[in-house]
C-alpha cells in the first residue's frame, strides 16, 4: 500500500519523518514542513514543527490560554473560517489556526485589523504557549 493510502479519512498518524505523506479528507495530500534552525517549537499534542523562534515578533500577547507568541509564520497548520472577535486590542477578523496534523487548536491568524494601529498585525499569527513544545532547547 502506499503511504498516501494509509491515513485516508482515518486521520491516523503514520509518523512524522521527513517525507512522509498524510492524507485527509477534504485536504488532499498534506505534507508536514520541517523547519530549520536549533530553536524550534512544535506541536505539544503531536510534535511536528509549528514555528520558528526566529519568526516571532512579540512574546507579550494574551492568548485564550494565558501568554501567545505572535509569529510572522506558522507551519502545519489548518486556517478555520473567519470569525469577528473582540480581543483585548480591539474588533479584528481571525481565523483559529488549528495544527494540519492532530488537529488541536494553537492559536489564530490575523486577517484583518480595524485600528490602524494594530494594521501591523494582519497576516501574522497567534500561537499559545501552553500548546507549544521546546525541544531540546
Ligand atoms: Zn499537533
């Protein structure tokens, strides 16, 4: 059987080495991203990348669960439907940032701020502390 017969509307987790197909359904073929760099934080729940310490911006954000980094970039991630929140900084659009591979919640995607002075925010990512993991670091 091949690697992209496996997970098929199972979502099993078939492992996470460097290469390795997972298939859902609605998503097609999902490839899980290996980031480069020592300092790495992953998924707490499964362990596959998520960010980069060099991509963060701020680590002084609230999230739902106590302090979030905010991130100009987070990887293996599924992006939920666009929801108006009203968080501390004000009315934005955000998308929950669940990760691509066990499904858990991290955090949320900022699609669009009204104040001008939160525009800086747009396109940039929330991610919980408490969901993240340190590895070896
Ligand atoms: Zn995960």
């Amino acid at each position: 059987m091949s690697p992209s017969v496996w997970g098929l509307g199972l979502g099993v987790s078939i492992g996470i080495e460097t290469g390795i197909i997972r298939a859902r359904q609605k998503m097609g073929r999902l490839y899980i991203q290996h980031l480069s760099g020592e300092k790495i934080y992953k998924c707490k729940f499964c362990k596959v990348d998520s960010a980069s310490h060099d991509d963060i911006v701020s680590k002084d954000f609230q999230g739902r669960y106590g302090r979030a980094y905010l991130m100009k970039n987070v990887v293996n991630i599924s992006i939920g439907p666009k929801e108006q929140r009203h968080l501390t900084s004000g009315l934005h659009t955000v998308n929950d940032i669940y990760c691509s591979s066990c499904q858990q919640l991290l955090g949320w995607r900022y699609e669009k701020a009204y104040e001008d002075s939160e525009k800086y925010k747009e396109g940039m990512y929330i991610l919980e502390k408490e969901r993240t993991l340190k590895d070896g670091w």
